[in-house]
C-alpha cells in the first residue's frame, strides 16, 4: 500500500498575526515551524512568507529567500511555494517566487471564486494591525482571479523549470478546469490535486463534499492522480480523517487551521503532523518519507532547485 | 404532486448570431420566439437583450423595452430577466433592466467563477460578426465576477421592488454563497434555484453532478427552495429527465443549447419546450400553468411588474 | 450512442388476477399481451407462465409452451423466460422452464432476500380466489432462497446451452454475488444487470439508490455490464426516465407495475412500452430492435432456442 | 458534541479457534477478554458463546450465564447479548439467550442474506476440528434467515422485557425492513443502528457504500437514530476512521476482525479497542463511557438485566 503523504502549509496568508501568538511571521519562525514539522512527520512543507513587522503577505521572491536556505540546510523535506500567495495579488507578482526559487513543488489555485474570509470578523475583537481587519472586511469584495489564462500563464512560466504542482481545487469546476489542462498536454501526470474543503467561496466540508470532490476526480482522471486533501478550521482532521481512510494523502498546518482542539490554539505546525499521525497510526497506515514523496509523485529532487 | 414549471431562456448572451440562424435576436424576434415558447408549455421566460444589428449583448434597459411590452400583451407568461447579462458586464450594468422592470423573477448569479466559451471557437469556421470570436477568445481571461459585494448589491437593489430570484448555481459554492444569503436575510424562501450543469468554468452534467447538486441544496435549505435545472449543450435533456425523474423543475431554451438532435439546429424555443414535455409526460407529469407557477415560487404577479 | 432496449415483464408472479382485469393469465394472454409489447417496441419479453384457471404462477415447462410457440411464429422479438419463477418455489423447479427451453434469456436472482407482499393486502379488499390472499400473507415469511450454491445450480445447469442471463439485483450485496460469479468465471461479459428498486425486502426507489447501484455495477465491473432498470409500482417510470438519462435501458410490463397513471389501470403491457417510449424520444435516444439487443448482449439468436 | 460509543464484539460465530490463538472460546476468556476491552475503553461488549470444548458457536442460555455474572461483578460495561448466534440457527434458538438474560442491548439482524463465508477457506490449510472447515464449507448454501416474522417474533418477545436493541443492517435493504417496523410501532427511537460492512452476502467495504448506508439512515430515519459501523476484516479500522469523522460511533473486536495489522493477530480485544482509539484521539473526539453509552441509546440500566 502506498505510503500517506503530510503536507504542511506553515502560514499562509488567510490567518493574520493578531488571531495566534503561534503563527509564524519572520523568516526564521517559519523555518524553524517548517522543519518542526518535518521532524514531526510531514514530507512536504507548503511555504508563504510573510513581512517581519507586520506579518502582511510578502510575494516578493526575496522574502523567501532565508528561509528556503535555513530549511534546505536542515533537511530533505520538499518545499512546496505557494502560487497563490494572497488572493489580493496579480498572477504574475504570485508566480514570481517559484519562477526564481524552481522548488520542487509549487500550489496552483484552478479557478476564480469569491474568498470570503469576512466571518472570521466575528470572532476577533482587535487587531495589532491597521491591515488585518481590512483585509478581512475587503473579502466581501474579494475575487480570488485564476482565469484560464492566468493559470495558462503560471504553467507556461514554470514547466520549465521542471517544478511539479500541487493543484488546489475548491470546487468541482477547478477539477474539470485541471481536466481542460491536462487535455491540453500542459500538465502531466501523476497530478498532486490538493482539494480544499469548507471555505466560504469554496465547497463545505460536509462527508459528502469530500467524496464527491474525490468521485469526480477518479472520473476525470483515473489512476493519472495523487489525491490529498485539506479541511478548513474545525474540519480539518475530519477531513484528514475521512480522506485517509480512502486512499488519500493530508495536508495540516497553520494556513488552514489555527487550533488544536476546540478553544485550543496549536501551539505548533508540529503539533497538527503529530496529531494527524494518531489517526494515521489509528489507520495502520505508514507516513511517507520525503523521499517516498518524491517518488509518489515524481519529483524532481531536492538538488535540483534554485536555492 | 407539485406541477412541473419549464423555464425557457429565450436568447441569453453565450450563443452568437453565426451558430444559429434561429437564434433571436431582435426584439420581434424575441417577442415571438418567448410567446411560441409560452404557447408550447413555458411558464417563465427568461430574457436577455441584444442589439438589433450585430447581435451583441445589451443590457440596456431600452433594449427590453419592446419585447416586454409585447410580451405581457399578449400572454401571462412569467417574465424573467437575466441581472447575468454577459459576464463581461459590470453588476451595476446588469442589475439595471431588472431594477428598470421590475419583473417577477430576476436572475441572479451566485458565485465568481471562470467561463470558458472558448471551446465553441473550434466548432465554428467563420464568423459574421467581428464581435463574436473575440467575445469567445476572450473568454480565456474571462472571470465571470459576483463577489458578495456585488450579489449584495443586486439583492439591495431588487428586493425593494419584490421582485423574487431565479439563484443561478454552478457550482457547489455557489449554493453555499446562497445559504449565507439567506442566513443573513437577505434572501426569502421559497428559494428558486436553478443549478446549472455542463458549461466549462462551472460544474459538469454527468448525473453524479446532478445529484450532488440536489443533495447539497437538499441539505443546505431542507423544504425552504424549489429546483430547477439546466443542462448546457448536449446534456440539456439528460440533466431535464434526471431531475424531473426527482422532482424538479427544468429549464430549456437556445440560450444553454441550440440543438433538438444531434446534428438538428432547434428551429424555435418552442421545438425544445415540446420536447421536454414529452419527457414530462412520459413521467406523468402535470405542466405548471403561468398561475400555477406563481403559486409555487410565490411571486408578486404579472400586474405588479415595472411595464 | 448505443439504443435503448426495452424489456417487458408481462405478467410475473406478484401481483395476482384479482388486482387488475388486465393481468395477462392464460397462455393465450400472455402470448397477444407479450406481442403488443413487441410491437409497441419492446425488444425483449420477460416471461412467467401462470394457471390458466386461478391464476396462480406455474413453473411447469408445459406452461409455457403454448404462448413460446406463438410468440416465436410472430415476432422475432427476445424471449427471457424466469428463473426466479415464485419465491416459494426451489431452484429446481424454477430453473426447469429455462432448462427445457433454452431461450436467448434467462432471469437469475442474485441473492437471499425477505420478499414483503404483504402490504399489497391493505389495498385490496376482495380476492377471486382463496390462494392470492394466502400468498400475500405468507409472505411475511418469505425469504427468497438464492444462496451461492442454488446461483451454482442454475448457471451450471444453463451455461451449457448457452442461454445468457438477466442478472435481478435487489440490492448493493446482489452486485458483489455476481462479482464472486463473475471472478469465478462462471458468468461472462457483456452482463445484463437489471437492478431492481422498490420492493420491500430489497432496496428502495429513491434516485440516490438508483445511483447507488449504477455507481457500485460501474465500479465492480467497469464496461463489462449493461446496465437495466426496473421501479416496482409507482416508481415504473421514474425510476426508468433516471436511468434512461444515465445511459441505462428500462424494464416495464405488468410484473412490475399495474398502473399507467395515478389511478388508471394499464390497459395492456403495450401501453407502458408506449409510455416509456416517450420519455425515450424525449431525450433523444433511439430504441433498440430485437436484433440491436441481441448484438448490445450478445445473444446466441432466436433459432438457437429449444422451442 | 455527543461522545463515541465503542462497542467491542468479542468472539462472535464466524471466526473459529484455528483461525486465531487469541479467539476467545471459553466462559473465562470471553469474560475476560470482555472485561479487556472495558478497560481499553469499550462502553458496550456484544457478546456470543461458545462450546469451550471445540469452539462451536453455543446459543443455550447457559453457556452465556458464567461469563455474564463475571463481566457484572467487575465492569459496568454495557451487556449487549447476539441473537444472530449462528446463521445456521432457528430464530427461536437464537433469541433465547436474550429472553432469558434480559440484557440492555441485544443485536437484531434485519433481513435475510446469504452469508459467505467460504472464501475464508482458501486462507487456511487445516483446521483443529472438523465443525470448522464443515461450517465454512456449508456456507455455500447458507440462507441467514431473518423474515419479518421471524424478526417480529424477535422483537415481540424481547420488548416486554425492555431490552434495547442493536440493528444489524448488511445492506440498504436491511434500513428498509427496519423503517417498516418502526412504521409499525414495534420498535423505538433512539434506534441504535450497526451498518456492517464487508462481508460476501451484504454490502462491501468501499467508502461509497459506507457513505451509502448513512445517506440512507438519515433519509429513513433523521434524528431518530444512533449511527454504528463494524467492517470486517482489513476494513475494520477504516470503516471506523470513516464513519468517526463523519459523527459516528464503532464496532470493534475479534467477531469482525482478527488482525491488528496485515500478518498481525490482534492478541486481545482491547488491542483492537485501543487502536480504534488512536483514531478518535487524533479527531479529538471523546470516548463515551458505559455511563454516557445508557444516556446516548436510552438503555434501561445495568441494574435491570436478568443475570
Ligand atoms: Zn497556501
Ligand atoms: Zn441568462
Ligand atoms: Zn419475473
Ligand atoms: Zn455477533
């Protein structure tokens, strides 16, 4: 039986500073987040960055930089850069950092939708930051852009490169949209899908979302794909749960969920690999190594990126 | 057993000129085409505008003028019009013929979203209208955008006017954007939610697809909405049998497929209204008159509209 | 696109004379009523035998001798005859009629279930004759004998001569009997699998259940079956018009269903052919002629059989 | 959020000694083993005996009576009796051990099947005793029996005695026949329902049939149900993880499954029952206790049984 792969996503830029003392913001508290969570068990980690002073979402390549060398040097761990970096930001400035960094994997969002991250309004009373709240109320307005050409864009720019995807789908028209792609000749199998479940503009994370997302997947798709899922806040191991159970690969982290347990914050990304490994274990199930992953998914390999 | 309304969506904004020499363009045409489609079994006609000369889309409200005028005339026919218009249009735009109307039902779009019209580029050789290719081409960059904002914006807008919702859904999110909707009151049962299956950008029409449509609607507002269909293409009676067989509305019309038959251009809207009731009737299935169907969505009534 | 075949269940064993003036019950019936299917559209008939007294079902090879003969000098249409006989009967006795007259088609229960007739008791008030109460009633105590050994029975004693079989699954646990048959090579593609919804002591009628099995056949044998349906009662036609849409054939007749219409008796079997048939041509699809079916199953020919 | 209720099926009559060391077969292993599981946190223990000379399924009331007075005195652990016993068995043998011994919860199979469980043949190559390979053989012709009638007698004389029950459902089938009974009165909300997956003769193991069976409870029955899953065999921890993500409650034990892991016995029913653990303990559910077990299924009380 193959191997589960866990994917951590350490920051992301949906969570903002003021929601969790333990969010990562500089460099070096993502790259030590980021290698806790590999000691922890994830194969592969999914990285944002983020400015040092305010914890905004920074796309500039150079923000990256530190610590992609710090992680690199500790461990084989595949680092995975977000395309999507926010949904506030334009295709191009997105895919910058994968075009200069060449990892082995970078995310890929398959199509527009509404963003709505307005509902977490209700549950913070004040922000550190002038930009927090306005980036939450701003999603009322917030159209998360992935046209056909946009991701046209992003392929062409990074298939060069050799780099491998991770292709985030929040709603069954991102998977007949990859359908179009992959019809096209411009990606190729094993697809890494990463379905993304109960997002407010995305579909729920009810049981039947998720079987459906995967259902329409084996249709489109076939044996041509690795699947692996992520549940938003409190359907996060649900979704895990639920997923490795049929055959699927995890991704936890900070980016999709800031607790642990109902009103308990994850003091870590290390604490969500650990916690979703007790499910794992509970499964029989044995955790992929980076070097399982790079073959699961046909990677190619730690040397050959561009840091 | 409730009755069966057929919507007929007379023109729409998808097809061009050159694809159907029967499609309607001006407002005689439309006039005539809606009333063929009423007299066959339609209940509701949905209506969108186009320019008399090239066929292009107009959302303007003079455009609507002259069918609407003709059309209450002569039948009692609900009126529906499209706040879609075109998806290149802005939601001010393609609020205002229903703000100016004031009819029964309007459309409304309930999610941003890709919309590939592409495709059809491959199946046409020649063009009689600049227009046309470039609208298709274009839609490789074309994000169809209804933030929450705009959905808002229409909703403010209409409901002063008691015009009720014809809640176009493509995807599973969108039914969840429609749930936050009527969470925050801004929508009122009975909901009348059209799912609209095959278009690329949105979800696909295999009957998995169907299904989970209803299923999720099913669980997401119980006994509180009516369901009515359209399947793009090809899958337009399939996906009308499929949810008549459980209970649903259907919506046919040379706006989501120009077809009777294979290789069989529909000659009128009425062709395709007469079809669908043969299915209907096959299941024993009673047609909802105009009245009936105002019944069952509740609506304010011809003599309460803006024309 | 493949045809539509359409099969008709002429008289059964379930229902009883004294529920329908139409129930076809001597041979004579049985074989015009089986004609007008044919001619009507039906490409295969499904056939019991009944005594041409009572009523009752008889599963003597001699009963059903004189309608075989009429209908193969008449019509060139598929002839199935039961195996499944009555649910009191042994496998011996109701496999004989097939045994001795080698048809194209035999029907082949694929599994043990309770068979509730009971509740048809709380509709009728008088019966013509003493055993059509009696057997309702026993019903309660019905357990419809099909275990692995008795399926053993009938496809080692029918294999030889070539007959093929209309696969009966009342449920999701039929479909991986005939898996096990199939993995055992005791049975070969192309199977006809007719799924059978509605009646109490197999699964229900609801469309998700329909799709349940559609999805469960897809999965245990991929291209290697054509799918067929049937809806006890009321269901007929729903049940049919769902399938229909999914690409599936249909099954109506007698057996199944008496009525044609809330309230209105079926006047011959031919008239739910007719009905069926509509929503067949509402979608488009074409009907297959005895000889399409026999391609689409792969049968051995109407001068292959032993009467 | 309502706490997950751990049934432990400690020995069963399907499995035999050969198959396992660990199977527990005398009074003082089966009490034992029970008192195993309550301790590792099993709230209920469904229990069989068995001849502690060969092994063979024992359906006297006294083969149950010594391991019950042990279980009592030591644990508070819920006392779920079979009346399944072995499906060679008359109903009236059968419900004896229920009748006699009154317990809170006894098990009720609802429909008839086959059972196959010769496939398990092929894994072992000699047996202790002949009963074994002779019980398995016999299977092939193995009708488990479960009319209406005989499940009415069932219920007819256990009600009086306030015994609760555990539905086992094998397919959809099995929900139908229960909602029939509920229709009818005989039985009453909370309906503790065991959807048992897995086995030739009922339903697979496959995800979709897992979701299948609680899409269906939750048409038939909405809130006036308790959901439980058993999978046999390889399935087990799965159909767990499965079902427990999505709000259910588990079955484990050595009736359903030897194996902890592929080529690993479980060497004590509690090792099943902590491993099931880890999976609720990664959802971050809470486990309920025996306490918290009477709450959730409305049980009469340890204090009200006949032993
Ligand atoms: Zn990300
Ligand atoms: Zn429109
Ligand atoms: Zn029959
Ligand atoms: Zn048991």
């Amino acid at each position: 039986m193959t191997k589960v792969i866990i994917s951590c996503a350490v920051t992301g830029s949906i969570h903002t500073p003021s929601m969790s003392p333990h969010l990562p913001v500089t460099a070096a508290e993502i790259a030590e987040s980021a290698l806790g969570a590999a000691e922890a068990g994830a194969a592969i980690v999914h990285l944002h960055a983020r400015n040092p002073q305010d914890g905004r979402p920074d796309q500039s390549p150079e923000a990256f930089e530190p610590f992609l060398k710090v992680i690199k040097q500790a461990s084989d761990v595949v680092v995975n850069l977000t395309t999507g970096g926010s949904p506030y930001m334009s295709v191009e400035e997105r895919v910058r950092p994968a075009a200069v960094w060449k990892p082995e994997v970078a995310s890929l969002n398959m199509g527009s939708m509404n963003f709505g991250l307005f509902p977490m309004l209700k549950r913070y009373k004040s922000f550190q930051h002038d930009w927090e709240p306005a980036m939450l109320e701003g999603s009322h307005d917030l159209v998360f852009r992935n046209s056909f050409k946009d991701i046209r864009y992003a392929l062409e720019t990074l298939n060069p490169t050799a780099t491998r995807y991770e292709f985030e789908c929040y709603d069954t028209s991102h998977l007949h949209n990859l359908h179009y792609f992959w019809s096209e000749g411009l990606v190729q199998a094993p697809l890494f899908i990463q379905t993304c479940f109960g997002l407010l503009g995305g579909i729920g994370a009810h049981p039947e979302e998720v079987l459906h997302m995967k259902r329409t997947a084996d249709r489109l798709f076939g044996d041509n794909y690795r699947w692996s899922v992520l549940g938003a806040g409190a359907s996060q191991m649900k979704v895990a749960a639920q997923a490795a159970a049929m055959g699927g690969h995890v991704r936890v982290g900070l980016e999709d969920n800031l607790w642990l347990d109902k009103g308990v914050l994850a003091p870590t990304n290390a604490a969500q690999v650990t916690r979703v490994r007790k499910i794992l274990e509970g499964l029989g199930l044995d955790i992929a190594s980076p070097a399982e992953a790079r073959q699961i998914l046909a990677l190619k390999g730690g040397d050959n990126v561009g840091f």
